[in-house]
C-alpha cells in the first residue's frame, strides 16, 4: 500500500510441439500481475508468424477469450505486464515489442531499467533510427537487432549487444526458431526457469509463474548468463557471467515479488517474517494486537507477532477486485482507492493499541489515510512499523522513484514523519539488519542504493521518467523556433 510502483515480469513458452501457448502466457501473466498493471501483452510464434496483442489494463480485461482465440495455437509465445519507469502509459509502450528485419523477426520483454539509455537513443536517432515509444525497451530491441545484422545468430547478438547495455534488465525474448532468457551483469532483477511435465519450457520473472502453469522450477538465470531454448535443447552463454558482484535488488523480498515466490534460493515468505521479527526486537512497544497492510505487510506482522508475543489480528479486510494501489496512477486515484480497497475490522482494533506493519513508507500519504481509518475504528494507539528502511535515494534500476523531493524521509524527521502520518510511535528496519533478510554478509549480494545511496553502477546523466516525452518536446520547441 505504499506509493512506490515497479516495472515488469516477463514470461516465455518453448515447446517442441504446437499447443495452446497463448493460454499458457495468460495463466503465467495473471500470476505475475502484481508486477504491473499498467498493460499487458502476447506474441505467438507460428511457425515463424508471430500473431500479437498488447494493451493497456489488466490481464484478465486485455485478454477475452476471443482475443487469446485469435492469437492461434504454436510452440512459442512470449508475455509482459508493465507498469512503466521509462516512457509514459500510452499503449505504444506496451510490451513485448515485436521487429521485422531482413533476418527474421523478433519478440522482445523487459523487466528493469538501462542507465544509458538515453544516451544510447541520442547515438542511435544520430545514425537514422526511427523510434515509436518513449522506452528503454525499445532502444534494447534497436541494439539487438543492430548486432543481429552483422551476426550469425540471435544469441550471438545479443550477447554482443549486452557490451552496451548498462543497468538492470531480465529480457525474454523470442525469434522464429528460439527462446532467450537474459540477464544483466549484476542480476538486479529476478529471473528463472523451468519445465513442464511435457518437456515445454517456461521462463518468468519470478517462481509463482512457474507453479501457476505447473512447470517444475529448474534454476535461477544467472546474471550475466544467456539461456538459449532451441529444437536442440537448452544451453548458455557465459561470456558476460562473474564480470561483476550479485546485486539483486533487496526490495523484490521486502516488497515486489509475491510471497510465494523463491528468489535466488530465497523465499521471499521467510524473508519478510525475518524483517518484521527485526522490527520486534529493533522496536519493541507494549500492544495489544499486531496487524498487516494486506499484502505485502502480512508475513511481516506475522514475523513482528511470533517474535514479540503480541497476537496477530486481521485488521484489514481487503477489495480483491481492485488493483495495487501504489501502481494507481495519480495521487488523488491512489488516495481514493485506499477507503475502497481496505475496509478496517473494527472488533480487532477497537478500544485496542495497535502494531501496524506495513513494507516501507514512500511519499507517506497512504500510510496517513490508512492510519486514519484505524483510528477511526477506534484504535487507542498506533504505532507504524516498516519492513524496510527510510528510503533517501532515487533508484534507477526499475523502481520509479527518480528525485529525492518525492521521498518524505528526505524532507522530514523521524518526529515530523510520525506527526504527519498520525502514530504514536515509528519504527524503520534497521539498514544495517538487511542481510539477515536473506542470509548474506552484510552489503554482498544485493543492491541496497535506494537506503544508503551505495549504488553498484555509475549515476545516469539523465534520470526522468519522461525524458524520452522530454526530449521530443524541446525538439518541437526548438523547430517552432526556427520556423518563426
């Protein structure tokens, strides 16, 4: 329920056989809708002609039963749901993007953010390249397909192509004849695959996919690593593997991924019990009941509640046909579909003092709207705790928040925070206690950026979400310029 919004999961089908791989691609985006909401999409190879549909909304909405009917039976598809951190929300931007060359066709689906993007735009518009979105995602597709001209094969560009690319980014991507899973050099966003009792081949951004079309996990892609799915079975590329140190992003088990989700060998249930057992202890206070902020903030007020001995309550009941908040376009939206979409037990939290546990505190205005509807069910007190620590950094790697003035904890204090939110007391995990969160040494393994502004790769120059929109508009200005 906070205001931070993420990226994309992405999710591909390899079959030997033709089959219905359209509705395999739907079951596997519904599981992953969590990681947008923005649009959605589906490509399916047949044959080598690739039937698509992309559009805004959700996954259910997008795809009717007529329009999965029309996309056909084959042996390979490719799927994304996005909420955008590059690019604004027009349907142009949906995801994946299919490109014709003379060599072929491909599908491409990207989950994360490049740092060089826009530099890498500039380079190409320069050489004659026409865009049609304002996403990074297009700019992988024009490198990929650059490489792909002067390459023997797919694979071979996009290894090449991931010399240039700087950043975080999970790619599937689809030609007439292969599946490839791909992921950056420091492995910032999750990736995996694994495999049907048939023998098709299914990659996604996160393990839930893989049990909601009841593929048996195999393993992690590496960072680094290429998977190739082909007629003659599955290899990797390794050319671009250990170049640098892991650096998943910490916030995928605070809060991104779904909790029965295993990422990297980590379950991400476990981790979140393991944050709000530190809070139990970091931030102890005498109540009478702990609750969660359905749902990311309900295995950390299970972990607060073991740990500390105070009863875990239910204190929200919640709308399941309304989407996630925080990825709710505009403040005013988010702040009206708060009282819509939780609804407060009154008999847990009447006359009581309450432990709410929510996964972090972005902007602070859905954590003041949800406090206020505990207090009007007659909590005594309310003391907020958060699974994550105080964020004061931008993130570029796929998370959007890209300037400090939409953070609170950057504009107040700890006192000034819990005044304008309306609890009693305020307690933040303690940055240092993240690596107990998954088990590593402290600051190995994961990136941290977004609580210590230790970031794993150089700052990009240019950081807005629209500076793509940007660009394109001083363009125009300065053509009306010269024309006057």
């Amino acid at each position: 329920m906070s205001s931070l919004r993420e990226e994309c999961g992405v999710f591909g089908v390899f079959s030997t056989e033709t089959q219905n791989v359209a509705g395999t691609t739907y079951y596997g985006l519904f599981a992953l809708q969590h990681r947008g909401q923005e649009s959605c999409g589906i490509v399916v190879n047949d044959d080598g002609v690739f039937n698509h549909y992309k559009d805004n909304g959700l996954v259910n909405d997008v795809f009717t039963p007529q329009i999965l009917d029309s996309l056909g039976e084959g042996n390979m598809a490719v799927g994304h749901v996005r909420y955008g951190t590059t690019g604004n929300k027009e349907r142009i931007n949906a995801q994946p993007i299919v490109v014709n060359h003379h060599k072929g066709r491909m599908a491409l689906a990207h989950n994360g953010n490049l740092i060089n993007s826009y530099e890498l735009r500039t380079e190409l518009e320069a050489q004659g390249s026409i865009f049609h979105t304002t996403s990074d995602t297009e700019v992988i597709s024009y490198i990929i397909t650059k490489e792909r001209i002067s390459s023997n094969s797919i694979e071979e560009a996009v290894n090449k192509a991931m010399d240039k690319l700087k950043g975080a980014y999970s790619l599937c991507i689809m030609s007439p004849s292969k599946l490839i899973a791909a992921r950056d050099e420091l492995g910032m966003r999750p990736l995996c695959y694994g495999q049907k009792e048939d023998g098709t081949y299914i990659i996604a951004s996160e393990t839930c996919a893989l049990d909601a079309v009841s593929a048996k996990y195999i393993r992690d892609v590496e960072p680094g690593e290429i998977v190739i799915f082909d007629k003659d079975g599955v290899r990797s590329i390794r050319d671009h593997c250990e170049k640098q140190d892991h650096k998943i992003c910490i916030f995928e088990y605070i809060y991104f991924a779904r909790p029965d989700s295993v990422i990297e060998g980590k379950s991400v249930h476990e981790a979140r019990l393991k944050a709000g057992a530190c809070l139990a202890m970091e931030h102890p206070v005498p109540a009478d009941v702990v609750i969660g902020v359905p749902d990311s903030g309900l295995d950390a007020a299970l972990g607060y509640s073991r740990q500390s001995g105070i009863p875990y309550g239910i204190g929200f009941i919640k709308n399941k046909y309304i989407g996630r908040t925080f990825i709710a376009p505009g403040q005013k939206a988010r702040e009206d579909k708060v009282r819509i979409k939780l609804n407060v037990l009154a008999d847990t939290v009447k006359g009581k003092r309450v432990v709410l546990v929510d996964d972090s505190i972005v902007r602070g205005t859905t954590a003041a709207r949800i406090v206020g509807l505990l207090r009007e069910a007659g909590a005594v007190e309310v003391h907020f705790r958060s699974s994550a620590p105080p964020f004061i950094n931008p993130c570029y790697y796929g998370t959007d928040i890209d300037a400090k003035d939409k953070l609170i904890a950057c504009r107040h204090t700890m006192e000034e925070i819990k005044e304008i939110i309306g609890v009693d007391s305020l307690g933040y995990l303690d940055v240092n206690h993240l690596n107990m969160l998954i088990g590593v040494p402290a600051g190995k393994g994961f990136c941290h950026a977004c609580f210590t502004g230790e970031y794993p790769t150089e700052i990009p120059n240019v950081t807005e979400k629209n500076r793509f929109e940007r660009k394109l508009s001083e363009r125009e200005v300065k053509d009306e310029m010269v024309n006057i």
